[in-house]
C-alpha cells in the first residue's frame, strides 16, 4: 500500500509554496508554473484544500487562492485524511 499518493504530494508541495507566500493571493497558473504541474490537477487539489476550509479562494479577475489557516495549525494527517 503506498502511504504517500500523487495527491498528497502535490497538496503538500502546493500548501509549501503557500506559506512562503501567504501575504498574496496565489492564482492556479502561477502554481502551475512554479510547481510544474498540470492545471487541471492542480486545480482539483486546491479546489478539495478550500473546501476543508485551508484555502480561502477568490473568484473572477484577480481571484486565486490564499491559506485560511495558519501554517503551524496544517498537520500533514489532515491533508492525508483530506486525500
């Protein structure tokens, strides 16, 4: 059984890059650009993150995603529950 899946990697790389940048909003290409990763999962992953309420997400021009939470509040057992 594999304990890590392609999911959880990415959430936790994409959740990584949040809190290097919390003061922003981060849109979906800007993730897909520096995580090189495709949109379409990325968008799932961040879309499943703002529905458990760690992300906080902004739509139309200018929208993208924030961290809703404090970093030191994001257990990893969460995003693997979440996944």
């Amino acid at each position: 059984m594999k304990l890590v899946t392609k999911d959880i990697h990415c959430a936790v790389k994409s959740l990584h890059y949040f809190t290097k940048y919390s003061e922003k909003v981060i849109t979906v290409d800007e993730l897909v650009k520096k995580l090189n990763m495709r949109r379409a999962f990325s968008r799932r992953i961040l879309q499943a993150l703002s529905r458990h309420k760690i992300l906080k997400s902004f739509q139309g021009r200018g929208g993208g995603f924030t961290l809703n939470v404090r970093p030191d509040k994001i257990r990893i057992m969460d995003v693997m529950d979440i996944f």
